[in-house]
C-alpha cells in the first residue's frame, strides 16, 4: 500500500498535463495561435454583422415580395431571395473555414434601415407607388450588404485570408448585380408611380 509522501512523490516526478479544458480553453485555443484583437478582431466583428443581416434580410425579403405588384419586381426580388439563402451557405463555410462558430451579432444599422422600410411600406397602398417605395428600400439594404462585403475584403487582403477574399467577392458581385436590375427596374416603375398618385 502506497503512503500519501509516496503519491506526492509520483507526482512531482510525473506531472498529469493540464488539458486545454481545465485551463478554460478550447482545444482551438490551446493549440493555435491567439488571433483576438487588432484588425482580426474587426474582421470578425463585421463578419458576424454581415451574418445576422443576411438572415435577417431573408425575412425582410419575403415581406416585400408579398406587398410586390409589378411581376418584375416579385421575381427580383424572388431571385435575389434565392442568392441571399446561398450567401448564408457561403457564409456558414466561411466560418467554418476561419474555424469560428457561425453567429450572427445584431447591427443596429440594418435594423434601423428595416425599420425604415416597414414604416415606409405599410402607410402605402399596395401598386405603382408601394412597388416604388420597396425599390428604394431594398437598394438602401443593397448599398448596406455592398459597404459591408468591400470592408470584409478590405480587411481579408490585408490578413491574407484567400479562401475568405473567393467567398466575400462572390457575394459582392452578386450584390452589385443586383442592385444594378433594381435600380434598372425603378426608370420604369417611378415613372408608373408619378402618374398614379
């Protein structure tokens, strides 16, 4: 039988490593480099942003679908539904690949840019004028997701980061598309509203 002065013995001379767990760490970040602060720390702030925007915009998306007359505008606005679901799948696989888990973090910006939208659209009667009103909504939403997406480049050239510059650019292009076929759309239909209100 071994006495208490022999297991201390045992020990000092055998030391148990301390795993990453009892140290209140991951294993992520006991055995990678700490990347927290400075520029990395911005680049993940805004990439969380962008997150929660995008899933937020799914939402906003379907509401103005459902107040859209002009069948140009129900199917851009369809479509850009569509691509902004495969933002997310592009943005899930971003985290992944920064090995981050995927969350969204609330930017006050876009939910006042919502709001804005939501008190805009519900005093107008659905037509010409409402269609309007939803263009001008979304192209505001549009510039926010392309001033977020060229900030997210910015900083990931700057850290190097290439599979993440494939991913944000992708998703920029997109966006300028379709903010292009939006304000294309609106030559027409801010005309058809001048006449009918």
């Amino acid at each position: 039988m071994k006495n208490p002065s022999d297991e201390k013995k045992i020990g000092t001379e055998n030391p148990v490593p301390i795993t990453a767990k009892e140290e209140g760490l991951s294993v992520q970040e006991k055995f990678e480099p700490d990347i927290s602060g400075g520029l990395n720390e911005l680049f993940e702030d805004q990439l969380k942003q962008i997150y929660w925007a995008e899933n937020e915009l799914t939402k906003t998306l379907q509401q103005m679908i459902s107040k859209a007359t002009s069948l140009e505008l129900h199917s851009a606005l369809s479509e850009h539904l569509e691509i902004t679901r495969q933002q997310i799948i592009r943005l899930d696989e971003l985290f992944s690949k920064l090995k981050m888990k995927a969350e969204g973090e609330k930017c006050e910006a876009l939910a006042g840019l919502i709001l804005e939208r939501e008190k805009t659209i519900n005093r107008i009667e659905e037509g010409d004028l409402c269609d309007a009103g939803i263009i001008a909504a979304a192209r505001k939403l549009e510039h926010y997701e392309m001033a977020s997406y060229s900030i997210l480049i910015s900083f990931a050239k700057a850290l190097k980061l290439k599979d993440s510059l494939r991913l944000l650019n992708k998703s920029l292009q997109e966006e300028k598309e379709c903010d292009e076929e939006l304000s294309n759309l609106s030559l027409e239909i801010n005309i058809e509203a001048t006449s009918s209100s």
